[in-house]
C-alpha cells in the first residue's frame, strides 16, 4: 500500500480537482456550461501535455487528431444509423474509431515528421494539419467542406431524450473521464521506464541515445497515445455534444494554441500541470468576456506573457520546486 | 573488438568521410588524431549510428553492426561519449549517473557500477546531490564520461574529452582514460585535437585529414615522423 501510494499518490490531488470541478458545475446555478468548457480544456491539456510535455516536442498540428476523431464519431453514428443499426453499441464503435483515426494518423505523421527536431519539427506538422483539412475539402472524402450534420442520425439511434442528454450532459462527463484517463496513463509513463526514457530525450536527445535509449520508439509511443486521447476529446465534445462537424473548424489551429498555453502555463511535464493551466486559462478567458467584452484578448494576451514570464517552468514545476523535499511532494508531481 | 573498412559518410549531399578505415584491438587506447573539420567527429557519430553510414562494413566483435541503431549498440557494449557536455542539468550528479544506467543490463549492476565511477571520480561521490548544471566544465566532463561507465560498456568512444579544460585538467583526463583501460579493462577510441597529451597517452594513432587516413602507427612513429607531425598535426 505504501508504495502504490508513492507510486500513484500524485493522482489524488488532480482527481480531487475534477471531483471539484464536476462539483461546482454541477450544484451552482448556471455554471454548468462553464465548468464543461473548463473540462473540455483539462481533457485537451492533459492528452496534449503526454506529447509535448513528455517529449519537449512541439506539435502545432495537434488538433487535426481531434479533428479525425470527431470524424471517427461522426461517420460511425451517421453511416451505422444508415444500416438501420441503433443503441449504445453506435457510440462505442464510434469510440474506437475515435482512437484508430488519430492513432492511424499519428503513426503515418510520425514516422515522418519525428525524425526532425524542435523547430523543424514544429513547422512541419503546421503542414500536416493544413495539408489534411484541404484533402478532406478539396477531395470532397467524408461530405469535403460541405462537412457532416448528424442530429437526426444521433436521435434515430440513442432516440430524442437520450441524445439531448448526451450533449447536455453526458458528453461532458465523459469528457471527465477521458481527462482523469489521460492523467493516469500520464502518471503511469511517469513511473515506468517509458517516463524515465522520455525525460532523458526531451533533456537532451543526444545524451539519451548515448544510454542506449531507442528515442524514436519512444517519442512514437507519446505521440499516438497522445493522439489517441485528443481523438476522444474531439469525439466526445466535439461530435457527441454538438452533432456536426465542420473541416474548418476541427482543424482550426487556434485549439492548438490554446492546447500549447495550457500545458506551459500549468508546467509541461507535470501531472497536474494540465488542470492548472485549464483552470487559469479558461477561467480568466471567460470572465474577461464578461467583464471586458470585446476586450478580452488584449487583456488577456499580457497576462499570459506576465504568467510565463514568472513562472517559466509553469505554475506546477515551480510549486513542485518549493515542495521538493516535503511530506507534501510525493501527492504532487 | 572494432574494425572499420572503407566507411563513407555525410550531411545531405555533403561527403566528409572518403573511406577511412580503422582497427581497434581490445584493451587499447587507439586515438584519432587532426585538426578541427577533417571529419573526426562524424566518424565517431557515423560507427556509433547517430550519423547513417553511406556505405562500408563495421565489425564490432566479430559482428557486422553497420546499420544496427543506436541503443542496440550501447546494448551490445559499444557508447560514446558525445562531444560537448550533453548532461542533464536540472538533475543531480547522482541521478544523472543513474540514468546512465537505464538498459536493463546495466541496471541490475546499477551499485557495482557506481563504486566504480565514485572510485575514478572520486570528486563526483561530493557532488552527488549537487544540480548537474551548476558544476565547474571539468566536473561536467567528468560525468558525461561517468554516466556512459554506468550503462557497463565494453568500448567507449571519446570525442575531445580535453577540449575546453585547462591544461591541468586535460593531463587528469588522460590519466582517467587510462585507468579506464587498465582498471576496468575497457577498450578506448579516442579523438582528439590535443595531440600532444593523446600522443602520450595512447597505444596505436591514426591520422585523419580531409576524411581520410593519412598515416598510422604507434604514438613513437607518429612523433618520429616529422612530415607527419607537421603537416597534420602541427607539433
């Protein structure tokens, strides 16, 4: 017990937090729609933050697993309803398509793109995000840029109270759930030999490689389980809780963005680090849209910058600095 | 225990190795000895496979390992030293040396390994709990060469462990390589711009211009040779 403790200990905190999290949407008048958008943003950091976290590689192509996985959702619920197929066991398949998509894609993108390091690397998947929306546009596959509107597709197959519950409600649970997933597989790496070779690469690759550590297999490794969890996300919120998808905007490098501050203002590389960065950034981007409409990005960018700027490793990695050496610090990590 | 033939090498369409071909018998000190850019370097990279031989045969005991990946060789013994202090900074002395020892073979002789290290570098047992980055440059030198002994080489590749230290320092470096090969047993490559001390310090000497082989011979031929000492190695 004690060293499953230390071992999976740090879990408890982060879990606690989206106990929280789930808490407050869920009893506080009105703060449903708030606390799913903060989720949405935990899920996004914590799938983003196994890649670029563990790996040090930057990936402004990101979003495009969330894009294929919400058309992993899309296609099983619109052409299974075709078949006349109906129940839960749709979503399911929808699931695993939401996983084989961006795993398929991560592995085609990565056994090109991760032979190449930092910048060239970050430049490159720019292209393969944008090279992948105009495939879909221009050779018109899954419906091209006239995208993809399954709402009466999704009733016919969950019928109408269960579908509308599922984009009210029980989409952003399940969102938590992918979240809190994504935390625990991040811990797991953190405690086993994949972790230990991932800081070693992302430290320094050539040092790594020196400790006899096969770099590419394990950069691979983080890739697609990254890709995969952003699979999930994009088709759990993205196609169960709006029924449609749209090449523009599963595409749009802006998520990617958003993915990229969170996971550096929370700490990239920690566990809890994602949830943070969530919490400060969603929270701080919604209530300056109501304090200071229209306003909002020019406050906001600054406080950003003043962010990164005190805490260069990230909130986490400087709280995990002040606590090293505490009975504290085996909860945080 | 390592025999290079012929090996041909590069970056894009840039050639910088033209068929060099090298022998090292076990329990010796061999150095590579030439000025700066004669491709020293990416040989060393090129036999350890962070650089992809274009063409020509590696044996490393008795076995071809041209195109084998990296983390295979250091599996099967054979490591090298990077040239420039590719350490982990934000981690300590002691942790850094344990993540030398990551393969599985090497970790169950995780402890044995690491009286050794402390027992060459007595100096890095005081450091341990210090940030790696924070050390003086020999200190550094010291654990880049301390972190590949704990992964349990058979042969170790060096690339300029004197360069950037006072002269001091550079005549301990050697006098370390040469307990490694005569304490531990372990087979040493070597390249160097610092002729002087290598020459002093090694068994056999190859010297390497403009990617290619241009004379051989124990350190006294090398030294006795004035047309080599000169136009290669400007002694």
């Amino acid at each position: 017990m004690g060293k499953r403790l230390s071992t999976y200990g740090p879990f408890i905190p982060v879990l606690a937090l989206y106990v929280i999290i789930f808490l407050v949407g869920k009893g506080v008048q009105g703060m449903w729609q708030v606390m799913a958008m903060l989720t949405f943003y935990c899920a996004l950091g914590q799938a983003f933050n196994i890649f670029l976290g563990m790996t040090g590689y930057v990936d402004f192509g990101y979003v495009a697993f969330l894009g294929v996985g919400t058309y992993g959702m899309a296609l099983s619920i619109t052409y299974l309803a075709h078949q006349g197929m109906t129940g839960p066991a749709v979503i399911i398949i929808g699931f695993l398509l939401a996983l084989i998509f961006p795993a398929l894609l991560s592995m085609a993108v990565g056994a090109v793109a991760l032979r190449l390091r930092g910048a060239y690397f970050a430049i490159a998947t720019i292209g393969v995000n944008e090279g992948f929306r105009y495939l879909i546009e221009g050779a018109k596959i899954w419906n091209g840029s006239e995208g993809m509107i399954f709402t009466s597709e999704l009733n016919q197959v969950l019928g109408r109270d269960t579908a509308s519950g599922l984009s009210t409600f029980w989409a952003d649970v399940y969102l938590f759930i992918i979240a809190a997933l994504a935390a625990l597989v991040t811990l797991h790496f953190m405690r086993s030999r994949i972790g230990y070779a991932l800081t070693a690469l992302r430290e320094d690759e050539d040092a790594a490689k020196v400790m006899g550590i096969n770099v590419t297999k394990y950069k691979i490794i983080a890739f697609i389980t990254s890709a995969c969890f952003a699979g999930l996300v994009g088709g759990t919120s993205w196609a169960l809780k709006t029924p449609y998808v749209f090449p523009p905007e599963v595409f749009e490098i802006h998520y990617t963005i958003e993915a990229i501050i969170i996971v550096l203002l929370g700490g990239a590389g920690t566990l809890m680090g994602p949830v943070i960065g969530a919490l400060i950034y969603g929270l701080s981007k919604y209530y300056l849209s109501i304090i200071l409409p229209g306003f909002q990005l020019l406050i906001f960018a600054p406080i950003i910058i003043v962010i990164i700027i005190a805490f260069p490793d990230g909130v986490m990695g400087v709280v995990k600095q002040r606590l090293r050496g505490t009975s504290l610090a085996r909860f945080i990590e | 225990m390592l025999q290079v033939s012929e090996l041909e090498s590069g970056y894009g369409p840039m050639q910088v190795l033209w068929k060099p071909s090298i022998r090292v018998r076990k329990g010796t000190i061999t150095s590579l000895l030439g000025p700066n850019g004669v491709g020293k370097s990416t040989f060393l990279m090129t036999v350890f496979g962070s650089v992809t031989p274009w063409s020509g045969k590696i044996i490393y005991e008795g076995e071809e390992v041209t195109h084998l990946p990296t983390h295979i060789k250091v599996d099967k013994g054979l490591t090298l030293v990077p040239e420039g202090k590719h350490l982990f900074g934000g981690m300590t002395v002691y942790e850094n040396l344990m993540m030398g020892a990551y393969l599985k073979r090497a970790q169950q002789y995780r402890e044995e390994s690491l009286e050794l290290v402390y027992s060459l570098f007595p100096r890095l047992k005081e450091r341990g709990k210090q940030l790696a980055g924070s050390l003086s440059g020999g200190e550094q030198q010291m654990v880049t060469v301390a972190r590949a002994l704990m992964s349990k080489p058979k042969m170790i590749m060096l690339d300029e462990p004197s360069q950037g230290l006072a002269p001091l320092l550079v005549q301990h470096v050697f006098e370390t390589i040469q307990k490694m090969k005569a304490q531990v047993g372990l087979t040493i490559l070597l390249v160097e711009q610092n002729a002087d001390a290598s020459l002093a310090a090694t068994d056999y000497v190859y010297v390497m211009h403009e990617g290619r082989i241009k004379a051989e011979g124990t350190p006294e031929d090398i030294k006795s040779s004035d047309e080599i000492r000169e136009a290669y190695l400007g002694l």
